[in-house]
C-alpha cells in the first residue's frame, strides 16, 4: 500500500479530496489541480459548490480566471455529496475549528467530517489534518475512528497532521511560498506526505510527530496574540502617560536584535488568531496547567474595541459634543487591510457598542457594500466631502489601501487614528490610538 500510494503521488495519478472549500481548502485544492492531480472539493455548503462548479471563485487569493480553466479541465470539480471518497487516495480536512464557548474548542465540524470519511473510506488512503486544533487532535480523533474499521495503520491507511498557514491577501507569501510543517502519526505517513506537498510547495519541513505539528500551529498563533496583547496593553498606559505608543515602537525597532514589532489596534480577528491560542488553552488545563498568558491576551484584546468606544466618548466630550446620539463614521470593518474578509472582526464588535450607547453609526469600506450583524443592517455610504464633514468623529478601524485620507483629514472634525495612517501628520483634529 505504501509504495503504490508513494508512486501515485510522486506520478501526480493521485485522487485528492479537500473537505471544506473555504479560505483555506479552495487555494489548496486549486493548488493541487495546477499541479496536475485530479481534485474533488466536497463541502456541504451548495452556494459553495455551485459557485465552484460555475468557475466562479469567492475567495480572493483565488482568481476566478485560475479557477475557470482548471474546472474546464476537468482538473478540479466540486460536490456536497461525500460517496467520491470511496476512489480517493488522499483526503485533506480543512473545516472549521471554532470555540463553543470563550475557552470552549467546537470540533463538530472535524468529528462530521470524520464520521464521513469513516462511512466511505478505502484501504490504501492517506488522511492529513489541516484544520488547526489542539495537540493530540490527530492521533486521538482521526485515527480510532478509522482504526475502527479493522485497518492498520501503516499497512491499510496513513494519518499525518499538516498545519494550514495560509495569511490570506498576502502577495509576497502565496501558499506554495510558505513552508509546510508535517509530522505523521508514523514515519511512513510522514513520508507520503511530505512527498505529496513537495509537489505543490517550495519547502516542506518535516518534524517528528504529529502532535509536534499542532502544536508548531499553535506557537505560532499564540506567539501573535501574547504580543499583539501586551502591545495594546502597552497603548492604554501610553495614553494615560501621555506618551504616543508609535513613537515608542519606531524608536524600539532601531535595535538590530531582541525586539520585533507589532503594533495596537482594535484586537485581532480572521480566525487563527482570536481561536487557535483558546485551543491549546483549554487542552493545557487538562494537563493542570493554566495558561495565563493565552487568557490575560486574549481578555486585553477582546477588550480594546470597548476601549476604542472610550476614547471616542473622551473626544467628543473635549469638543463640548454629546456621546449619546453622537453621528460616528468607522472606516473599515474588515479584520486585516485589503481583505474581503469580516470574520472576528474588531470593527464589528465596536459598532455594536457604539449602537448599544445610541450612537449613530455609519462606516465605509470599499470591499463590504453592506453589513449584517445581528438585527444590525447598514450599507457602506460613499465618502464625499459632505458626508465626511457631516460626522462627530471619523474612526480608521481598518488601513485598506483604496481609501482617500486625505479627503477625510480634509474635512473630518475629528479623527481616531487606530492603524497610524496619520503618522507623519501634525493635526488637531487627529487622535492617535
């Protein structure tokens, strides 16, 4: 089995199914179809598959033009039935791993797409994990299910753990220019897969086991949040000091070693950061070990956008104007620049507490023409001298690139400047964060 799947792989004659056509089983799929295996994306969300099918792509590091022509080839088609799987020689799982609760993981996703795999899988078939879960996932949830079945490990099937770190928008980092970690419940399962990667990546980076790999994810993510954490606390004392936390960190940043910058904002979205740390929190306390770092980041900044509704208050009152019923404009709602992208959204979370305290709440965003968060329903307006000009404050939630800020310095009254765009500006009307 090892070494006619081996060959299939090396030949590109493998079958592979991507489980999950989001953010990050669409670009992987597409980059297994350009590499010349044949694809199968299943998901059980049809708008998905239909769009899929239709060559139309919804995801932005995915061309629609890439994705049309490799559906006319006949290199990658999409389905949310799952039976396909009974031909398939390697299955990748990309679905979502959220938190139930605040410091609750939710696997349900990963166990349906288990429980699947499980109904139709066939002798000779390498699974590998991408979904980021906590240490252990691969080996205490993927393989018994399988192992159910009467098959073998290393014999009948193969299971490896391969952590997706895709940063989507990123130009310079595509996917196959980012390193690809792998560590298989054996060594054998290891070496399938770093053989499958290796035709679509520049760099695999192969480590011992699989629960090395998850946990390799989680560092990452967990590294983010502690710092991006500890760098907003560092912007609320700044504040109350006097002290403009930008400055610091340019000043900081001279020193060629021992620092590394990151920067204050409104909190951290997408889903990596905000989720994967609370996995590895919530594993630890198994372990009777209580992660404090992880919990004490991810408090400060769940906290910041009702720190932003502060300073907003503070801004208003200092020009004699009134909070409640103030008329706010939020310029970008999506978590990261230049990104159609509304997940875990700091910007979302502070209209929300904006309408909580009745102010009037307006944003503009050139990738969101409309907003729906809860009961809350709004439509990005257009920036045009009056309308800016007709706003208490304006806040720069998002840095998106196709915004004109000079315009709005222009004639805003006043501006929070949560991203620095105004750094080099010296104004009264703009607040740094």
């Amino acid at each position: 089995m090892f070494t006619s799947l081996k060959q299939k792989i090396v030949n590109h004659k493998a079958r592979i199914a991507v489980i999950g056509l989001g953010y990050v089983g669409l670009p992987l799929a597409v980059h297994f179809a350009k590499a010349g295996y044949k694809v199968f994306g299943l998901d059980k969300d049809a708008d998905r598959v239909k769009r899929v099918n239709q060559k139309k792509s919804y995801i932005s590091d995915v061309p629609t033009a890439q994705l049309s022509w490799l559906v006319k080839a006949g290199r990658l088609e999409a389905s949310a039935t799952f039976d396909i799987l009974k031909t398939i020689d390697v299955i990748i799982i990309c679905v979502p791993t959220p938190l139930k609760r605040k410091y609750t993981p939710d696997i349900s996703f990963l166990s349906a797409a288990v429980k699947t795999i499980s109904q139709f899988f066939k002798k000779g078939t390498l699974v590998i994990l991408e979904s980021t879960t906590y240490p252990g996932t691969t080996e205490e949830l993927i393989f018994p299910a399988l192992n159910k079945k009467g098959f073998v490990l290393d014999k009948d099937f193969f299971v490896s753990f391969s952590p997706e770190r895709i940063d989507p928008g990123n130009k310079k980092f595509g996917i196959h220019k980012i390193p690809k970690v792998v560590g298989g419940l054996t060594a054998k399962s290891a070496e399938l897969t770093r053989c499958l990667y290796r035709t679509i990546m520049e760099r695999v980076v192969l480590v011992s086991s699989a629960k090395v790999a998850e946990m390799t994810k989680i560092l990452e993510n967990s590294f983010r949040i502690v710092n991006i954490g500890w760098i907003n606390e560092m912007a609320v004392i700044c504040h109350r000091m006097g002290i403009d936390i930008w400055e610091v960190i340019e000043a900081a940043r001279s020193k060629p070693f021992g620092f590394m910058p990151f920067y204050p904002g409104l909190g951290v979205g997408g889903h990596c950061i905000p989720e994967d740390p609370l996995y590895l929190y919530w594993k630890a306390k198994h372990h009777g070990v209580s992660s404090k770092f992880i919990k004490l980041a991810a408090d400060v900044n769940s906290h910041m956008p009702q720190y932003a509704a502060h300073r907003i208050k503070e801004i208003l009152e200092k020009r004699n104007k009134s909070y409640v019923k103030a008329k706010l404009l939020i310029v970008g709602v999506t978590y990261k620049k230049d990104v159609k992208d509304l997940r875990k959204s700091p910007p979302l979370r502070l209209i929300e507490i904006l309408r909580q305290d009745r102010c009037l709440v307006n944003y503009f965003d050139p990738f969101i023409p409309y907003l729906k968060i809860g009961d809350i329903n709004l439509n990005s307006i257009q920036l045009t001298k009056e309308n800016i000009s007709s706003y208490d404050c304006v806040v720069i939630a998002t840095d998106h690139s196709r915004v004109d800020y000079d315009l709005i310095l222009a004639r805003a009254q006043s501006i929070l400047d949560t991203r620095n765009i105004y750094n080099k500006i010296k104004s009264e009307k703009v607040i740094k964060f």
